[in-house]
C-alpha cells in the first residue's frame, strides 16, 4: 500500500502502491503516513501517485489532513489524469502543489 524513501533532512517520498484508494483504505493509509511522519521524523514529504488510478473524496481527505500537519509541506506528484482532474475539481490542486514528476516535486523545497 505504501513504499517509504527517506532522503535525509527530514524529506521523504511515499509512493502509494495500491490503484485504487477507496474509502475501505483511507483508514490504514493514513495511519501509515501519520506513524511514518512520527517515527521518521518526516518534515518533507512528497506523495508519489503515479499507481493510482482512483481516488475517493475521503482519500483527497488524507492528503489535506497530511498537509495541514506537514504545515503545507506535502507535494503531490505524478497523478494519473483521472486523478489529476479529480484534484482540479475538488479544488486540492489549490491548496496542495501538484508536479508532473517526482523530481520536480522534490525540487520545489
């Protein structure tokens, strides 16, 4: 569900492994970021989407709840187009930054 790599300084990139996040999963997602955050000393974090090919609005929840405390130093990167609009429509893409890579995303701290 989760992949973590940590950067060093606190940064650290999440891949979410699974292509659909569905209300049944937000549950344990979230507590694996939260507890990552936690235990690793997470400042930084980038969320690789690039798996997913579904999201839920509860799913869209984590990311907002992870953002607020990362005190918005969460990026999302890498979202498939569904997920992409998803994003748009929801109006996250206006709290969150959104990159088209991981390495972009990485490069926006």
């Amino acid at each position: 569900m989760l992949e973590l790599k940590e950067l060093g300084e606190g940064m650290c990139v999440a891949k979410i492994t699974t292509s659909e996040v569905l209300t049944l999963d937000v549950p344990e997602l979230k507590e694996k970021l939260q507890q990552a955050i936690v235990n690793k000393g997470i400042k930084k974090l980038v969320l690789d989407l690039s798996d997913v090919k579904i999201i839920t609005s509860s799913g869209i929840g984590i990311f907002l709840n992870i953002n607020q405390s990362l005190k918005s130093m969460l990026r999302l990167a890498a979202p498939q187009q569904e997920v992409e609009k998803v994003l748009e429509l929801t109006k996250v893409s206006s709290v969150i930054k959104v990159f088209s890579t991981v390495d972009a995303a990485l490069k926006s701290f």
